[in-house]
C-alpha cells in the first residue's frame, strides 16, 4: 500500500475525532451517557443514532475537497456466461485445467475450480510427478507466492504450501512499517482487532503480536453481566461466531469463558426432519448453495449427509404419480434394475427415492417411540421403567423429557421412611438391598446418609475383609460378592487394589469377533459398548491390538 492513501485515512480518522468532539460539546441526550457509542447498549439507543447523524452533518460541509473521488478501476476478471460455460463442458470432458485455460483464457485455475463446484462437478484428484513437487518448491523459495505458483504450473495452492512444509521452507509475510504504525494507531485509538483486519486486511494474529511487542497490547476485561449473557446464548445452541455477531463479544473470548467454567457441548444435531428436507431438495434439482440458503443448514453437513446416504444428482424433474408408481413396485418386491425396465427412469433417480422412502419410514418409527416414551414419563414412570418398556437408554428420556419441558418434582419421603432406610443401613445393608426393599433410589439413600454422617462411622471388620478378598480371589465376581456378603461393589474393588488383587474380565472370542466387525462397519465404541454390553476400554484395547497384527504382516 502507497503512503498516499495511508495519509488520507489517517486525516480522515483526526477528522472524525475533531467532529465528535465539537458534537459533544452541544449535545446533551436523556440517556445521560456518559460514553456514547462505546458501549453494547448505545447499538440500540435511538440518541446514540441522533449522534451519529449530527458527527455526519457537521463532516458533509464542503465533503468533496476532504474526501475526493476515487475512480475504480474495471475488474479484468469478469467473464462472460458463454466462457464459463464453455469451461464447464471442457471440465466434464476431462480436460486438464492447464488446457482449459489456455483455450477460454480464463487466466485463474482457481476460477475454474470454483465453477465446478457451483455446478457440483466431481473434484480433480491429481498425482503430481516429483519434478514438478521440485520446481513449486524452488519456486516458493525464489519468493514466489502460492497464487503466483499455481498460475505458472497448474497446480493448487494448498499443494504447494504442503509440500513446502514438508521440505522445511518457512515464509514470513512481511509487512511495511506504515502498515504496522496505521495498525498500532487504529489499535491504540479503540479499534477491536477484527476491526482493523477489516480496514488493512491484516490477520487478527499479527495485529495482536505487534501490540505487544510495543507493550500496548490490553487485555479485556468484561463485566460479570456480559459474560453470563454470552455463555447463556451458548448454552442455548449459538455458537461462538453467532455471539460475536449479536454481541461484539470477540468468539475467541467466549470460547475461553466456556472452557473456564467447564461448559462443553457436543456436536450440533439437527432435526431428523431437517436433514430428511435438504435431501428432498437435492432429490429434486437443488443445488447444496440454494438448499443452504433456503434452510440455513450449512453446506458442508449437507454434503456429508449425501455422502452417507450415497444420493445421486437427478438429471430430470419426474411427476409425483411416476414416483409413486416406482415405490410401489419396490414395495411388490421388484428390484431396481426391474423397475428401470419398466418404467423406465434412471437407475440413479429410483434409488434415491427408494432410500428416501425408507428414511422418511424410520423417522416415522423413531417419532412413535418417542412419543411412547414422553407419555409413559409423563404419566409417572421413571426414566428406567422407561427404559425398560421401550429399550430406549435412561440417559435419552430424560433428554427428551427435558427438551420437551416435562418437569416432575423430586419425590418427598417422611421423616420415618429416612430414618428406617438409615437404621438399616448402619446395620450392614448394602444400598441395592434397601433399594429392592422400599423402592427407593440407591442415590437418594446414599445423600441421607452423608448429610446424617453415617457413612464415616461405617466400617467392616476385617473379618469381613478377608472373606470377600477369598471369594473374589476364588473366582466371583464383585456383584456376586456383594450379594453374598452385603458389602458394596465399590469397597471390595477398593480392597482388591490395596492388596494388589485385579482381575481382568475373560471375555470369549466370538464375542471379540463380534465388536471387531461392528467397528469395521463403521460403528462408534460406544454404540458398540450398547450393543454388545462390553465396556469401551476393552473395545479399543481389541482394535488397537487388531490393528497392530494387520501392520505386522505388511509387506515393508
């Protein structure tokens, strides 16, 4: 960048300053704020608006000599349909991008690739020869850009920057020293760093090392309210980008509050209906960007949706009747290739309807069990008692419970009831035992118990001791121990660890075969650890011991 528009932005922000400052000497709002315009609230505020508009007519007095016009000059990259088109036909030929540059004369590589993937074209995937991984590297050491690489070669920039960091060449972008002091100066003057990355187009990250490397670097401190908002909004499913929109709260900042108080969320799930929609659309002719903006779903879930369920692009728009008639025969049991035959669709678009048939068949199952369960909760049961009607897992009811809002205040017990279940188990009663006999929580006794200081009064002899270390040495485990003597899982795995007495479980090998080919299809660990009631670790210590056979037996 020339000193000369440097010159002019730094006139223009005195200017502003000089303006702002006659304002205020004027103007007296009712809000009776004393900062207007720096704080979140003045976003809102129709005096802060007033502001705004009376700084603009005080700086339109003679604006033209202050800011004179800049031309612009004419994009040179602009290219007309009929040579966008032309590359895409060569593209789907299979033409190299280096050939179809030089017969369009787009001048971007770039530009090509992005037409394709407007279109949904099937990205290139190309073997590079090591000659020419040399020559970008040579030239990325010349001091050649990637850009400038790609355009000399033909091949992409992120290639050329990988094969770079394999070979040990690392560049600094370099910076003028006008460009640093304008940064230091928008910086010093309360500018945010997003702020003035949009102004010199300079990253966040080397603003922020200059600032303090010239020890002006200040770091944040935002009231205690504002935190709780940001973190209230991401507790309700925004994320940080989406904060930092509504709130100018930096996301980086928010991040940092959600990790310090310990607030973790999993990955976003969208409806089953949803994604059940943006197939729908694909199946007919929409492309991943109108589906985007039409249901907001971000692009790249919706291609890993396709990706998963394996849909192809329709090539023709068919009536509802010819579908229905096409599900119909499957449903007959004809096969696909049969149904082409007669009907003559492409193979491609029947599938699609078929697995979209059979996904809009599971969802309508999934929402009976669903509202199976909210019922059945919602008429008293437990979540277990749930759980074991439906097969649903305790954890999923009571998510569902929650989402839906069905509230159940905590059940109250007498003061006899307590101190029963107390007496009980003061006398050697493990938790399981009450629980079978009054039916109420092992969890809930436990609480009575720590509250009355019962459980640090409470020992076993060492008689009992050595009798359950006997038992479990012998072969039993820790719950048939606990069922023998009384004393709880917890204690005698405590036992067995101070003596150095720890088994680990046998497990049969069919049972091994069995989460080894889950894992193969696909499955999680812990979809697996539901299925097959095996813990996790053992899951992975069977993959891990799995895997390292295969590399074994590899040729070298």
């Amino acid at each position: 960048m020339s000193q000369l528009p440097i010159d002019r932005f730094i006139n223009a922000a005195n200017r502003f300053a000089v303006a702002e400052a006659e304002v205020l000497k004027n103007w007296h709002p009712a809000c009776g704020c004393p900062t207007p315009g720096s704080r979140l609230e003045c976003a809102s505020c129709p005096y802060a608006k007033e502001l705004g508009l009376l700084i603009q007519k005080w700086l339109a007095t003679e604006l033209e000599a202050v800011f004179p016009a800049i031309e612009l000059r004419p994009n040179p990259h602009i290219y007309s349909p009929e040579v966008k088109q032309r590359c895409l036909e060569l593209y789907e030929k299979g033409y190299p991008l280096a050939d179809i540059r030089q017969q369009t004369g787009v001048s971007s590589l770039e530009t090509i690739r992005r037409w394709a993937r407007e279109q949904d074209l099937p990205a290139r995937t190309t073997q590079y020869a090591p000659e020419l991984k040399q020559t970008c590297v040579e030239l990325y050491i010349q001091g050649k850009s990637p850009r400038e690489i790609a355009q000399i070669t033909g091949v992409t920039q992120q290639p050329v920057r990988e094969w770079a960091q394999k070979a040990g060449v690392y560049r600094e972008r370099k910076y003028s020293d006008e460009i640093k002091q304008l940064c230091l100066s928008l910086y010093m003057g309360g500018k945010s760093l997003r702020e003035i990355e949009k102004l010199t187009g300079v990253g966040v990250a080397n603003i922020r090392w200059w600032a303090k490397k010239a020890n002006v670097w200040q770091s944040h401190q935002y009231p205690e309210d504002i935190k709780q908002q940001c973190l209230l909004r991401y507790m309700e499913g925004q994320s940080p980008q989406e904060i930092e929109e509504s709130t100018g709260i930096p996301a980086y900042a928010v991040r940092r509050w959600a990790f310090i108080t310990n607030i973790h969320r999993g990955p976003k799930v969208h409806p089953t209906d949803l994604k059940l929609t943006c197939l729908s659309l694909y199946v007919e002719g929409k492309s991943v960007k109108e589906i985007e903006e039409l249901t907001g779903i971000k692009g790249y879930n919706v291609n890993r949706w396709l990706r998963k369920e394996n849909f192809n692009r329709k090539q023709a728009t068919y009536p509802d009747a010819v579908r229905q008639i096409c599900l119909s025969l499957n449903s007959e049991g004809k096969s696909v290739e049969q149904i082409e035959t007669i009907t003559e669709v492409p193979l491609a678009v029947i599938s699609n309807w078929v697995k979209l048939a059979d996904l809009e068949k599971e969802y309508t199952a999934f929402t009976k069990v669903k509202q199976q369960c909210l019922e059945l909760y919602s008429q008293g049961k437990a979540a277990r008692e749930v759980s074991e009607i439906t097969g649903i897992s305790e954890q999923t009811v009571n998510s569902w419970a929650r989402v839906a809002g069905i509230g159940r205040s905590r059940k109250c017990y007498s003061q006899q009831v307590k101190q029963t279940c107390l007496d009980w188990y003061t006398q050697g009663k493990s938790l399981k035992e009450i629980e079978a006999i009054t039916e109420i929580p092992g969890g809930t006794i436990w609480e009575w118990a720590v509250k009355a200081n019962i459980v640090k009064q409470l020992g076993y002899s060492d008689k009992i001791k050595q009798q359950c270390l006997e038992l479990y040495a012998g072969g039993m485990t820790a719950d048939q121990v606990e069922a023998a003597t009384g004393v709880s899982v917890t204690s005698i795995g405590t036992w067995a660890k101070q003596v150095g007495l720890v088994k680990r479980h046998k497990y049969s090998d069919e049972l091994k075969q069995q989460c080894l080919f889950l894992h193969a299809e696909g499955e999680s660990y812990k979809e697996i650890s539901k299925l097959t009631g095996t813990p996790i670790h053992a899951i992975k210590r069977w993959v891990e011991k799995a895997n390292q056979s295969v590399d074994s037996k590899l040729p070298e």
